[in-house]
C-alpha cells in the first residue's frame, strides 16, 4: 500500500503508520508539504491513497485535493485533522473528499482506508468496463460509419460538427481530428458566404422540418465538391416540437457517377431515336416504291438500286446495336472470354488483308511490321480481331486522301505490343483523355458515320485481357493507337478454356 501524506508533522506520519501496522497493513509513505512537491510527488510514482491534514501553513487539504482532480488520478482522498467545523467539513466532502477522520479518532483510519480502497478499486473496475465500451463503439463507428463512402457528419443545433467519417481525408475536407467544431456549411464550402448557396437554403429548410421530426433532402451540383451530390439532414436526437434543440446526422453522397449514368441513357436513348430514323425512312421508302411497281403495276423502277438502300440501312442498323450490344457485354461482364494462343503476325496480316480494299479505295498506302520470333498471346481471337479492326479502320477514315498507315506489332516487356499509326490531321490535345469514353466523337473525319462506341469497346476489350490502350498525337502529325496484351494470361473466372464456343 502505497500512501501520500500530505501535512507538516513528521510526527502525525509516523502515527499513521503505528496506527496501519497495528491494524495488520505494511503501508509506504511519502510525505509532501507544499502544492509543489506534491505535484511532482503525483507524477513520479503510482499511489493507492492520499491523506491530507486539513490545515497547513500555505496549503490546506482543499488545495490538495484540487492537485488531485487536476492530476486526473482517480485517488481516495481522506482527511486527517483537529476539530474543525460541519461546514468545512460539508465543503469538503462536496469537493470530493472521502471521508474525514479527526486525529484523536484514529481506530477509524484503518476500516476508512480499507472501505475506501475497495470503493476505489470498484470505481476502476467500472472504469475499465466503461473504457471497453467506448473502445467497442469506436471500432463500430470505425468499421461502419468510417468505411462508408459517404460523408456523415453528426451536427449539433447550432450547426457545428460534433463528429465526422473519415471520408472528410478522401474528399480533402481536412484531417477527421481537427473538423470538430467547425460549421457544416464552412466544412464544404470553406470560402462561400452567400445565402443563394444551395447549402444555406437547405439548412434553413432542415431547421423547420427538424423541429417537427421530419428530414430534409437535395440533389445539387457542387461547385466547390465538383460533383454531383445528395444531402440528406435527418433529427437525430432531442428534438421536442415546437423547440429548437437537438442534434442532426447530414449525410452527403457522391452520385456523380448515377447522374452521369443517367445522362448517358438519355444521350443513347436520343442518338438511338436520332440514328434510326434515317436509315428506317430509307428502308421504308424503298421497300414501299417497290410494292407500288409490284402490286400497282406502276412504272419501272431501278429495284436493285432499290434493294442497295435498303441493304445499306439494314447494314447500318445492324452495326449500331452490334456496337451498342458488344459494349453492354463488356462492361457488364457478360462475355467471357475464350482465349487461344493467337499468333501476333497471322493476326496483323489476317487484319491488314481484310482492310486493304478500304484503304485502296482512298488510296492510302497500308504497310504491315511485325517482328519475327514473337510468341503467341492467350487472348479471345475474335474480340482482338474487332480491337485491330476498328483501330484500323479509324486510321483509313480518318486520314486524308493518299495517307500512309502503318500496322505493326513487337515484343514489349511481358507483353506484345499493337499500334496503329497514320499521319492524318492527329488528335487535339483537350480531348486525349476522352478519346476512349463512349459516344465521343472527333469531327475531324466529315464521312465519319462513327456513333463514338468503337474505342470505347476498344478499351474494355483490352483491359478484360489485363492489357493496356493509349493514343499518342501531336495535331497536324497523325496519331498512334498502341495497345498491350500479356503473354501469359491472368487467372480469371471470366474465361473459357480453348474450343469452347461463345
């Protein structure tokens, strides 16, 4: 038993402990006489008890037991003294003080102290459990709360946070430690003093629902954020109608992603509608012109011109919900690859072959490099034949008359390298890191009836194969289409072993 006295008598110490060992204790003792010394006696070593004499000549037992709070010990703290009054006494112990013993009653020291260490040692063992529970709902948050992507905040009624997720460190809001107290409003819009923000009229707007328990919701574009976002202010606790207090958790999500999503659907849902039209109308025309001469006995008519349109509508139809159904596929993981060794060489010139007549008809020139000794890759033949294809076919459109287009595939690391070069009119550089998003389209080509799904499917093909696409182009200098494929395949449950069919 390790005891603090803090008094002036050394003989009221040795007293003490007469008093502990006759009642079967073997206590230590330290004595302290200023706020100083014990101060510093508090810091350096653990102790189980302090005893204070009430009256000292510059420090008395109420000083004490405020170094004690201070300290932040949890202590008992007992008082050993003369006679003095009910309301001093009174004081004290409404301080915090745990009992007091006058000096002539000492028998009562020993069952005080035990009494009190017991009472002490369950205060900690409450402590301990309290500590636990904290911890526990710390690593609930942590686990729930701080693992969301969304931002939540708890906000007090003044509309200061109380606690934020950590999605405040992922969005640059600042450090989760130092957000506390800060305004909601000033946590995201740090510079914005203006009532017309979107956040002002909200909060104004979740203030009058929150006192009748009701939440309070929008969907806005953030300057600041930039992105989409939804926000949410639900009551949380303490609200009574009518009154203006409580708490309330604000939840912001990113829905950037479903915004855009949506503006996707309606931009194919208009080129769908848009890009039907015309070849429908064609196809309608010249089948009804044909039933006219057929049924009505009309005049003659040029049917296998006829025929040539409707066949070119049909075409045309045909590739854009093949491009359209091919990109859904891929995104979606609905193909499942069947990957074959392919040779890189019978690939290339299978692809040129193919392509030259287009290229002829606009008298491009088409050559053909592929490096000898190459292996072959693991990859779906069909899927890379279309990547090369659109590539290809890209440069032959997209390169003025009498252009020089360029085919070829090498070793590259781990990997075999495709490109596809020409030296048209090359790509501007605001829109290289768009070329690949679908329905992007570059109005450099006038004869282009591309609908912007070519290198999108391009990308997603490739990386399926755990592969890698790029552009490189300087405007005015033509453009180069590379694209990587491993020469040993990744493990994946999208795949099909060689022979199998699709």
């Amino acid at each position: 038993m390790n005891i603090l006295i803090v008094g002036n008598s050394e003989d009221d110490t040795l007293l003490l402990e007469r008093v502990l060992r006759r009642g079967g204790h073997n206590p230590t003792f330290e004595r302290v006489e200023t706020a100083a010394t014990m101060k510093a006696a508090l810091g350096q070593q653990t102790w189980d008890l302090v005893i204070s004499d009430y009256s000292m000549p510059h420090f008395n037992g109420l000083d004490a037991l405020t170094l004690l709070k201070e300290s932040g010990l949890d202590l008992p703290f007992i008082i050993v003294s003369n006679a003095i009054g009910e309301e001093t006494v009174a004081e004290a112990m409404r301080a915090g003080a745990h009992d007091y013993i006058v000096k002539g009653n000492l028998t009562r020291l020993v069952p005080a102290i035990e009494r009190e260490l017991r009472d002490a040692e369950v205060r900690r063992e409450r402590k301990k459990d309290l500590i636990k529970k904290i911890e526990r709902a710390k690593q609930e948050w942590e686990s729930t709360v701080d693992s969301l992507p969304e931002l939540v905040c708890l906000v007090d009624d003044r509309g200061h946070i109380i606690r934020a997720n950590r999605t405040v460190e992922t969005w640059n809001l600042g450090r989760v430690t130092d957000v506390k107290g800060r305004e909601f409003h000033q946590l995201l819009h740090p510079d914005c003093a203006g009532s017309s923000c979107y956040l002002s009229s909200l909060w104004k707007q979740a203030w009058e629902k929150a006192v009748q328990g009701q939440p309070a919701q929008c969907e806005a574009y953030d300057e600041t954020l930039k992105r989409h976002v939804s926000v949410q202010v639900q009551p949380w606790k303490d609200w009574e109608k009518g009154t203006l207090i409580g708490s309330t958790v604000v939840i912001v999500r990113d829905i950037s992603e479903q915004v855009a999503a949506h503006q996707m659907r309606e931009h194919l849902t208009d080129m769908i509608v848009h890009d039907l039209r015309n070849p429908l109308s064609n196809i309608m025309s010249s089948l009804e012109l044909m039933r006219e001469a057929i049924v009505e006995g009309g005049e003659a008519l040029p049917t296998p011109q006829l025929l040539g349109v409707a066949t070119r509508g049909c075409e045309r139809l045909f590739r854009l919900v093949d491009a359209a159904l091919a990109l859904r596929q891929l995104e979606t993981a609905e193909v499942e690859l069947i990957r074959v060794p392919v040779n890189p060489r019978e690939l290339v010139e299978e692809v040129a072959e193919q392509m030259q007549p287009s290229a002829l008809s606009r008298k491009h020139s088409l050559e053909v490099q592929v490096a000898p000794g190459m292996p072959d890759v693991p990859a779906d033949r069909e899927l890379i034949f279309r990547v090369l294809d659109n590539l290809l076919d890209n440069a032959i459109k997209f390169t003025p008359t009498a252009g020089h287009i360029e085919l070829r595939a090498e070793p590259a690391g781990d990997s075999i390298l495709f490109a596809v070069s020409d030296d048209g009119p090359g790509i501007p550089p605001e829109h290289g890191d768009h070329i690949f998003d679908r329905f992007f389209r570059l109005e450099s080509a006038p004869d282009s009836k591309g609908k912007g799904l070519g290198l999108a499917f391009c990308k997603l093909a490739v990386e399926a194969h755990g592969g890698r696409i790029w552009v490189e182009s300087k405007l005015g200098q033509g453009a180069t289409f590379c694209f990587t494929l491993p020469v040993k395949a990744a493990e994946s449950g999208s795949d099909k072993s060689e022979g199998k069919s699709r």
